[in-house]
C-alpha cells in the first residue's frame, strides 16, 4: 500500500513502475498551425498526419503518469478549459509534420477534459478510502491504530488488473 500510495503522489514518470490501468484517459491529438491562406487552431490529427515512427506511441489516450499534486494543479489552472497536453518531442514532430507540407505546425497536444482528470483523482481517493475501511474493520475491536505488522505484511490484493497493493492477509477473511 505505501509504494502504490507513493506513487500516487510522487507519479509514475521516470521509473519503471507500470502506469494503473484507470490512469488510462480518452483524450485526442490535435495541432495549431498556419497554411498560406488561414491560421488553424485544435485540428484533430489523423493517424497518417503523423510519422511513421510516432504513430504507435501517439493517438486518442494517454497514460497520465504525473503525480496527484501535478494533476490537481493541471484542473486548478484552467477551470473549466480543456487541458493541453504536449507529448514527447512534441516540438520535434512539429518540425518533421511540417516538412514537405502545405502547412506549418506550430503546436502538437493532446486536449483534455478536466473531467477525465477529475477521474484519476477520484479512482486514488476512492481506492485510498477502500484500503483504509479494510484495514480499520480488520483491527480488534478498540485498537485505535494499526500495529506496523498489520499494514506491512505482505498480502496482495488487486485493485485493478495492473495495479497490486499490499495488504495486510487478515482484509480477506
């Protein structure tokens, strides 16, 4: 439970720890960009707007692996508005989709809807809740705290096919 909550907080990015399945939100690729006759801005890209080598890793989702507090930062800054998100070496593929083309890209993201995002938190308050109610209903009866026995044993309850949490054995009785 401690390194699932951690990861939470801390976020997924940058280590080897696979991102949960329910961080897994719809959000499509669009771009901003300028042609000779007009300036266009959210155009949605197309699976053969993008390269070759970019379009498995790109697409209509993204695995969100940033931490609770980027991700409630992210929904505070632009209440209401979708959220734009740039991929990887967004600028990069902006340059390469503007070679031998009639029009410029200037700006590559993934929009948003703050509800999906609402969505993560949601799922890391709810499962956060979960844990603690099994926890609290496994101690005896007026045990105020649980023993570090009791959180640390090692048990492995799933939460969600890529996510495992352990849990004390005593939760499943």
């Amino acid at each position: 439970m401690r390194t699932w909550a951690l990861r939470e907080l801390q976020g997924y990015e940058g280590t080897d720890v696979p991102i949960p399945d329910y961080r897994r939100i719809p959000a499509p690729l669009v771009m901003d960009g300028l042609t000779a006759r007009f300036k266009f801005r959210e155009q949605p890209v197309s699976f053969f707007d993008l390269p070759d080598f970019a379009r498995d890793s790109l697409g209509d989702g993204i695995r969100f692996g940033k931490s609770v507090g980027q991700i409630e930062s992210l929904i505070a800054g632009q209440p209401g508005d979708s959220v734009r998100i740039a991929p990887p070496m967004a600028a990069e593929l902006a340059v390469f989709m503007s070679q031998n083309s009639h029009r410029q890209v200037l700006r590559l993201y993934w929009t948003v809807d703050p509800s999906a995002l609402e969505g993560i938190l949601d799922q890391v308050r709810t499962r956060l809740v979960q844990l603690v109610g099994e926890l609290r209903a496994a101690m005896p009866h007026g045990q105020k705290d649980p023993t570090p026995d009791q959180v640390a044993q090692p048990y492995r309850a799933s939460t969600s096919p890529q996510v495992t949490i352990p849990l004390s054995p005593s939760l499943h009785r």
